[in-house]
C-alpha cells in the first residue's frame, strides 16, 4: 500500500463498546495518519467517518443502528465505513441503512484503510443523485482464522497502553454471541508482542495492559504452546517496564503459577477482573459456565491469602432464563459474601443464534430491571468498604491527564482519583508515576459517603 501524496484528508472514529474495539479502532487510525489523514471529532466535517460497532447485546446492536443512522444524515458528504460485531453478524441490516460506503467486520480492517485510500484518489465531493451501493467485504470465519496483526499505536500521553494478545472465543456460553461475531480463540505471535511492548516502553509508556477477547485462553493454539504465565514472564523481563495490568481472566485459569507471579511482581497490577456472571451454581450449569460457586470462592480466597488487598472486580449478569427468585437471591447472598471491589452488572439480552435464545422461561424486561437495581447496590456497597481502608494511605497515582483545573490518574489497584492542581509542585506530566495521600474528595464516587 504506497502513501498517496494529497491534501490532508480528515477521519473520525466513532467506537462503541470493549476495549478490544477501542485498540482496534486506534491502530486504525495511527496507519491513516501514516497516509496523511488528520484524525478529528465529528463535529469537525470529516471526509470519512468509521463506525466501530458493537452486539454483545441488544442494546450494543441497538445502538450501532442509530449510531449510523444518525451519521449518514448528520454527514451526507462523508465517507461511511461500518466495522465491527455488530457489521460481521448482520451485514445485510447495515446494507439495509442507506448511505453507508463500506462494511467490514472483524476481519480484514486493513480493508478500511485500501477503501477510503482509494475513495481519496477519486476526490468525490458531491452529494450521489442515487442511493449508495455500500461495499460489503465481510470475511466468514473457518477453522484457519489466523490472529490478524495491526499496526503499533502510539499517542502523545504516554501513560498507559493497550497491548492486544489475542482475539476470538471458543468457550460458547449458552447466552453469549461474541464467539459467533469474534471467531474461533486465536493467540498473537509472542515474539511479536514482546516487540511492541518494547516500542511502547521506550518511547515512555509506564502502564501496558493485556487486552484480548478471552486472554486466558493465550497460546492454547500456537506450536509449541505457550501460557499467558509464560508470556508474563517475558514481559517483565523489559527494560523500562512499570506496570503491567491484566486484563479479564476466567476463573478456571487464573493459576497458582500466575497467581504466584503477580504476588511476588512489583510490576503486575494487582487489580483482576474475574467474570462470576451467576452467584447460582444451577444458573451456572444453564450458562455453560465451567465452574462452581465453591470453585470460584476458592479462588478469591487464594488470591486474598497472597494479595489480601487486590482489587478483584467481576461481571455479573442477572435475568438468565428460568432464573428463579430463589436463584436470585441464592445469588446475591454469594455475591455479597465476595466482597468485589467493583461489579459489573447486566441484565441478560436475547441475542438470536445462541441456545439460550430458545430456552423457555424467559424472564421480563421489568424483573430483570429490578433485578439489576439490587446488584448495583450491593456493588456499590462493596466497593465503598474496599475503597474505605485505603484512605489516609500514600498511593502511587499514574497521571493521564494534567490540566489547570483537574489532574486525573489511577493507582495500581486502579482507584480513579482527581487531585487538586495544588498538588502539582508545577512539573507534573501525563505519564508521570506520582504519591499522594488519598483522601475521600479525590475520589468522585465516595463523596456521597
């Protein structure tokens, strides 16, 4: 792909929901800005405008609709390119949208970049008399689905970046789409992570984090295989390197040998998001999730023996169908009993294709609701007494942003904290490793206690 000499073209990314898109979506955009794209807000005419989407829910895929809805009319003269879960499952509902220009899905970005290159050289400027023919080149998956290698991103706040290991599931849980709209579990090449994280280092980044669809699953399919422990190793062995954060692990492979290296690291975080999804070992079972209550208490007691002040978020989803009351509250007791330092909660969202989709007792939209309301209390709650033992202690803060009125960073067990600007003896940068005490004004979600 040569660089074409033109004026500077201006892209906008618009990217709905995981961090997966979000790395996705930069690497993207840093090989147009090798091309001589500009990158900008929407609100700035963007010769090309790039959808992201999401459809790990109802709502995900809802909102991709009237995103692009709402950008084709807000931006006639724009080139419309759709990517994403949501582009790779129902190509034909986006083609459906008119005004769109190309649709992608979770293969084959670089096609997005060759697209627009191209669209450039032919200088359109005009509104089409006639309804746009978008472009489909949506790839299906097969058994050979290879990890597909973007480019190195790279910004100006060098505080902390997102390292991409791997992509797809092969898990099939009974209510998730993800393995249907990602593709078959697929591991980066390590020497090729080990490489970038290298890049990332030296050019002043303090924080890597480990960003997969099913990053526990890392190396299962490579020859010879390797471990996600293994890979750990190696990047602690980095010149430079300060913080490694991990991203979501499944319970079953969380590790004693991991488990032992982030308690005897200075480096790894320890701040571990661990999906429970059911406080319910018959909700479980429905699930097709391969554990057990016990087994996941088990966990969280080891982990606490060796780190007894992790930060151990996790996702809970309520509403599954035939989740009885009795399943409820068997459920909130063991989630209370947990004690997380954050919990992500979920109603469950049919989504058609999988098997619980066609499973019978189906729970109401308001149930559910409610359902979602009382977890949401009880995570709350928990979290306040996690975050409460902290206060008064010294922390180490990673800045993100420094501003005249605000400076925004987190600790290592990864408390969102804005200080005051005094504190800044008038040096400080973004990507600068800081102590402060911490008081309940720096944190915007204990000023209710």
């Amino acid at each position: 792909m040569s660089i074409i000499e033109a004026r500077a073209s201006k892209a906008c990314f618009i990217t709905l929901g995981c961090k997966v898109n979000q790395a996705e979506s930069e690497a993207l955009a840093q090989l147009l800005i090798q091309h001589g794209y500009i990158i900008v807000d929407e609100s700035e005419e963007p010769d090309a405008i790039i959808i992201n989407t999401c459809t790990v829910t109802a709502t995900g895929s809802g909102k991709s609709r009237k995103t692009i809805r709402k950008i084709v009319k807000d931006h006639p003269n724009s080139t419309v390119v759709v990517m994403g879960c949501y582009s790779q499952l129902n190509p034909a509902e986006v083609a459906e949208l008119e005004g769109v220009d190309l649709i992608v899905g979770t293969q084959d970005r670089l096609k997005v970049v060759e697209f627009l290159l191209a669209r450039r050289e032919q200088t359109v400027t005009a509104v089409p008399d006639s309804p746009r023919r978008p472009v489909q080149a949506v790839k299906a998956f097969t058994e050979n689905t290879v990890y597909e290698e973007l480019p190195l991103v790279e910004k100006t706040n060098r505080a902390r970046a997102m390292l991409k290991i791997q992509d797809g599931c092969s898990q099939f849980c009974t209510y998730c789409i993800i393995p249907y709209a990602r593709g078959p579990s697929r591991s980066r090449d390590p020497q090729s992570i080990i490489s970038e994280a290298e890049k990332l280092l030296n050019s002043g980044y303090k924080e890597l984090v480990l960003t997969g669809i099913h990053i526990g699953a890392y190396g299962n399919d490579l020859s010879p295989k390797i471990s996600l422990t293994d890979l750990i190793k190696r990047l602690l062995e980095l010149k430079n390197i300060k913080r490694l954060r991990l991203g979501s692990i499944e319970p079953l492979e969380f590790t004693d040998e991991l488990l032992e290296l982030a308690a005897t690291s200075e480096v790894i975080c320890p701040h571990f998001h661990i999906p429970l999804q059911s406080g319910s070992d018959r909700i479980l079972a429905k699930m097709k999730r391969p554990y057990t209550t016990a087994e996941y208490a088990e966990l969280l007691a080891r982990i606490r023996k060796r780190l007894p002040e992790a930060a151990i978020a996790a996702d809970v989803m309520t509403g599954f169908p035939g989740e009885t009351e009795q399943d409820h509250q068997t459920s909130l007791e063991f989630i209370a009993g947990c004690n997380f330092a954050g919990i992500h909660v979920f109603p469950y969202s049919r989504r058609s294709g999988t098997p619980a989709a066609e499973m019978p007792d189906q729970i109401p939209k308001n149930v559910k609701a409610a359902r979602v309301r009382v977890i949401l209390k009880i995570g709350l709650k928990s979290r306040h007494n996690y975050i409460e033992k902290f206060l008064g202690r010294k922390m180490e803060v990673l800045l993100e942003q420094v501003n005249p009125d605000e400076i925004r960073g987190h600790t290592r067990n990864y408390l969102d904290l804005r200080l005051p600007p005094e504190l800044n003896p008038g040096n400080w940068q973004p990507g600068d490793l800081v102590e402060c005490v911490l008081r309940k004004e720096y944190l915007t979600e204990m000023k209710e206690l």
